[in-house]
C-alpha cells in the first residue's frame, strides 16, 4: 500500500463550478439567443411584410412610365428611380472624400486636440434630425444660391446625413489595422501618405466599403431633407438644377393618397428602394473580396 494511491487531488472550493454559476450561464445565453432571434424575426417580418404587400404592384410599366395624374390608375416610378439613383450618386461622390478624408486624419495622424474636435461635430451631425439639416440646405442654398428647388441641393442635404456616418465608421475600422504594418511601411521609407494609401486603406477595404453602405442605405429613405430641397417631379428629369425626383418622395405622395392603386404602388416603391441597397451591398462586397484574392 502506497501513500500515493491513498491520496487524491482536491479542487479548491474558489475553483469549483458551482450550480449556481452553470445556471446563471444557462439563463444568459438563453437570453442571449432570444435576443438576436427577436432582432432576426422583426427583420424577416418587416421584409416579408413588404415583399408580399409589394410584389404584385411590379410590372414593367412601373419601371418604366412616370406617375399618372390624381385617380388615374397605371403608370410607374421611373423618374423616381432615376431620381433617387442620381442624388445618392451625387452625395456619395461628395461625402465619401470628405468622410475618409476625416477618419484618416483623426486615426492615422494623432491630430490630438484636433481630432477629437473632429469627432465631436461628426457626432453632432450625426444627431442632427434630417429635417433639420433639409432646412439648412433650403435656407442656405435653395434661396440664398441656386434660388429654386434643385436635385443637387436635395444630394448635398444626403451627403451631410452621410458624411458622419462614413467618418466615424472608417475611423474605428482603421483603428483595427495592426500597427505592425504601418511600422513596416514606415521603416522601408515609405511616407506616412503612401503608407496609409497603399497598407492602411487596402487592408481596411471591407470595413470601408460596409461604412459606405450603411451611409447610403441611412440616406436612401429620408424623406423630409428632399422635400424641402429636390421637392419631386413626375417628370424625367436629368438636370440637378431643377427640382427630381426620388423614391421616398413618391412613396410618401402614395401612401398618403386616397387610391388603392396608388397604396399598393407605395409598397412596391418600398420593396424597390430595400432591393437597391441590398444589390448595392452585395455587389459592393463581391467587388472588394474578388479585389482581396
């Protein structure tokens, strides 16, 4: 008989799982998957809901004609479609520059003070409500500059609604960047401006492109910055000094309208505008994972 075998290794009592702990840790991730199951129903329900109220009002004359007059059934959304395609392609090519512009010089340049002024105004933009930023515009540009409704002054009202979130999103996706590869960079005698354009920005492509997509899905429904700087048209309409067109306006004019016709119109509007970002999206991302390979 050995002491050895008569002896037996005790766990300490602070070491001991305790039912109490395995309970507490079955209740969270209980609570846990409920919620992100709640969060992913009312996302299903909400595109469901207007998948199916919304796909029988498609046809190719709604893609194709301009809206008919008051109690006249039939026509389409083509120059809101077109409206809307155009302001947001004007708004990100103004607020994306500015946005990364902003997240590079708060993360890559330590601008001490002077980023975090930049990042308190990005975030009091940010909180601004639309329709607050859509007075701003009118004031300062629809009747002080251009002196009519225009579309370029309801695609400047989107780019200030997306300058923030693209600038604030960039900078914390910068911020995951290892700091190993810009050292790297720096030490082969590479400027910090290369180094960021060439090391920095490419392997932050997927951060980027998902901060531009929330930018202009965030712009792509507001309503009550265009209606007080683009105004609408239900005419095709390319230039950007005149009042255009848009999606969220004819949705709004529909859904407020007496007429079936025109209801069922607004949800086919609706599932139009959500099947634009989401082939926005996707597409974004299947350009920046074949670029990566």
């Amino acid at each position: 008989m050995t002491v050895a075998g008569a002896t037996r290794f005790v766990v300490p009592e602070s070491h001991r799982v305790t039912a109490r702990r395995r309970l507490a840790a079955l209740v969270m991730g209980v609570l846990l998957g409920a919620a992100t199951l709640l969060a992913a129903s009312l996302l299903v329900v909400i595109i469901g809901y207007v998948v199916v109220r919304g796909l029988p009002a498609l046809n190719l004359a709604f893609f194709t004609d301009r809206p008919r007059p008051f109690g006249v059934e039939g026509g389409g959304v083509a120059p809101a479609i077109l409206g809307s395609l155009e302001m947001g392609a004007i708004a990100a090519l103004i607020a994306v520059p500015i946005g990364l512009g902003a997240a590079i010089f708060a993360s890559e340049y330590r601008a001490g003070r002077w980023a975090g002024a930049v990042r308190f105004c990005a975030e009091l933009i940010a909180g601004l409500p639309s329709v607050a930023v859509g007075v701003f515009v009118w004031a300062f540009l629809v009747r002080s500059v251009i002196g009519s409704y225009a579309g370029v002054a309801g695609a400047l009202a989107l780019a200030v609604i997306m300058i923030p979130i693209v600038a604030r999103t960039v900078e914390e996706v910068l911020r995951l960047v290892p700091s190993g590869l810009r050292e790297a960079g720096l030490a082969l005698g590479a400027p910090r401006w290369r180094v960021i354009l060439m090391i920095v920005l490419p392997t932050a492509r997927a951060g980027i492109v998902t901060a531009v997509v929330l930018a202009v899905a965030r712009a792509a429904g507001e309503t009550a910055p265009l209606m007080l700087t683009a105004l609408g048209n239900v005419f095709f309409n390319f230039d950007p000094l005149r009042p255009m067109a848009a999606l969220p306006l004819q949705i709004y004019q529909y859904a407020v309208s007496p007429y079936d016709d025109w209801h069922a119109k607004a949800w086919g509007s609706s599932l139009v505008l959500v099947a634009a970002i989401a082939v926005l999206a996707v597409s974004l991302r299947l350009v920046t994972r074949s670029r990566s390979r």
